[in-house]
C-alpha cells in the first residue's frame, strides 16, 4: 500500500499540471473531478512502471489517461441529457455506468504502445520518450542534445506514422470498444 501511495503522490505532485492539461482539452467546470478521477483510474489500473519514468509522472501516460476520463465524463454526461428528466424521479434515471472494461481496454492499449516502443532502435526510443514523457518541446530537445530541430521534427513524424500504421486495427478495436481483440 505504501509503494502505491507513494508513486501517485509523485503523479499528484503535477496537480496543476493535469488540471491545465484538462482546460487544454476544453473542460474548465469539471477539471479538478477529472484529475482526481485520473487519480482512482490509474489507482486501480496502472503500476508504478508504467506512469513513472526517471522519478516524474509520464506526460503522454497522464495526457491519454485525462483524455479518457474525459471523454468518459462526456459520454455520461450525453447519455444523462438524452433522458428525459423530471423532478420527481431524477436521481433513479442517473446512468450505472461501468468504466472498468473502457479502462482496462485502454490500459491494454497502452501497454501495447509500450510494447512497439521498446521495438525502436535506441534513437528513437530515447527521442520518443524525450519528447512524450517529458515537458522538453522539439526545440529544447534539440538544444539539450545539440541536435538540429529538424532532424528531431522528422524522426519524430516517422515515429508517429509507424505507430499509427502498426497500431491502427488496434485502435480501432480500442474505439469500438471491441476490447477483447486487444490482448
């Protein structure tokens, strides 16, 4: 219990952080209620290895997990207005949402993204992780490692086209929520 408390005070550290990311992404009412249940999302369904990269919380990790909570938080919100609500009943017409398989799916997901990552040559790998897991914009990396800023843009733009290429049916899976062709 200790080990886990731990890692996701080093997550909480970058509160602010997160409740920014999540205006980033259009929510401004609800920010705070998305991170915390960023926090229980990852509490339940992440390790320590997988959120934590050189003693930091991973900025890519928590930019898909706040996504998906998210875009949870919306489709709830969607299925609540499509009812029709009335005074007298409204707390029973509430949706019993189960979020458990969409997170587990999306866990599975990310692991697999892991997975190809750990396939690339130590270039990319380092200059992926560089750029996903830290704050570090193309330009700083390129000033940190004195590598031209174009050479970083373009092996950049191919890693992401060879992620998206080889985990395109995945993703797809994962949009349709067919989480059991994932494994």
């Amino acid at each position: 219990m200790e080990k886990t408390a731990k890692w996701l005070r080093i997550v909480a550290k970058d509160h602010d952080k997160w409740i920014k990311l999540v205006n980033d992404l259009g929510e401004f009412n609800f920010a705070e209620d998305i991170v915390q249940e960023a926090y229980i999302v990852l509490y339940k369904y992440t390790d320590e290895e997988s959120i934590i990269k050189n003693g930091k919380a991973s900025k890519g990790y928590m930019f898909y997990t706040l996504r998906s909570v998210l875009f949870q938080f919306y489709n709830a919100k969607k299925k609540l207005k499509r009812q029709d609500i009335n005074d007298t009943n409204f707390f029973n017409q509430i949706p019993d949402i189960d979020n458990s398989e969409i997170e587990e799916g999306y866990n599975d997901f990310c692991i697999m993204l892991d997975k190809k990552v750990d396939t690339f040559n130590w270039y990319d790998k380092k200059l992926w992780k560089l750029y996903s897991q830290t704050d570090m914009s193309i330009r700083k990396i390129a000033s940190e490692t004195k590598i031209s800023w174009v050479s970083i843009f373009n092996s950049l733009k191919n890693i992401k086209n060879d992620l998206r290429e080889d985990l395109k049916e995945d993703y797809e899976d994962w949009k349709n929520e067919d989480y059991e062709h994932l494994k």
